[in-house]
C-alpha cells in the first residue's frame, strides 16, 4: 500500500481514489487516477445518443497530458498513443481501477449499451474477463483488422 503526505496527513491509496471528482462534459464524464508507478490512468465514458451506447475508454500514460491527447487528438495524430506501449509495467492495476469504475457506472445508467474496444491483442485477452460479469464478445473487421469488441446491455 502506497501512502502519500497530503495536508501534514498520511493518505492511502484507497483514499488517494476517493478524493477524486469526475469530469462531466457534452462528449462525457472522465476521471483521473494515480497509479502507484507514477502513471496516470484515465477513464472516460462517452455516450451516443443516436445509438443509445455508452463507450469506456481507458488510457495509462506518464502525465495527464499525454492521456487528455490520446482521448482528444484524431487517430492519426503522433501525440496519439493507442494501442501503443507507455513503457513501464503497469500490472493489472490499471484494470482493477478500471474494472471498479465499470460496475459502478453500470449501477447508475438504464435501458443502454456499454461498449468496450481493446487497443491491442493483450487488451483484448484481458478484456475477455468481463464474461464473468455478463459481457458478451463480438467480433468485427475495421480497416482489414479483425477486431473484438465486449459488450453488455444494461436494461
């Protein structure tokens, strides 16, 4: 357990998570994380109202920027880091985190899609886990690349 000095006050990682607000705006809601090597995570939740499907996005990078350009910039941008390596090992914490935000968010939203794209095949492999939380996987072909989508509708 990291803990941090905050105020003249220690502060757990647990709490650390806690103190963070969401970020709503028109595209979506969005919140930081710090993991414990120092990365950045970021969850963003973008909506379709004319398909009714909710989107999570999950980007670890080294600062806040580098994960406000991956979500922000076109696919073609260089400052663009998907399905790219950030170059440290982030474990499996990056996914607890994310994993957690997943179901809360499930609790508060109705009658919706929820959406989820791996950038890369070791996302993917770790995105098949979701099966256990009734997602279901569905595969497709963008741009001459299979693809595999997990989904789940929330009624």
């Amino acid at each position: 357990m990291v803990t941090i000095i905050h105020n003249m006050k220690k502060i757990t990682t647990n709490e650390r998570r806690k103190l963070n607000k969401w970020n709503i705006t028109r595209e979506g809601i969005s919140k930081f994380f710090l993991l414990n090597n120092n990365q950045w995570l970021k969850i963003v939740f973008s909506y379709t109202s004319s398909s009714n499907i909710w989107f999570e996005t999950i980007v670890v990078a080294n600062s806040k920027r580098e994960c406000n350009d991956c979500v922000n910039k076109t696919e073609n941008s260089p400052k663009v880091i998907y399905g790219h390596s950030t170059g440290k090992k982030i474990g499996l914490e990056a996914f607890k985190i994310a994993l957690d935000e997943l179901l809360k968010f499930e609790k508060t939203v109705h009658n919706v899609q929820i959406n989820i794209v791996g950038a890369s095949d070791r996302l993917n492999r770790i995105y098949k886990y979701l099966n256990r939380y009734g997602y279901l996987e569905y595969n497709y072909i963008k741009n001459k690349k299979p693809v595999t989508m997990m989904y789940k509708k929330i009624s």
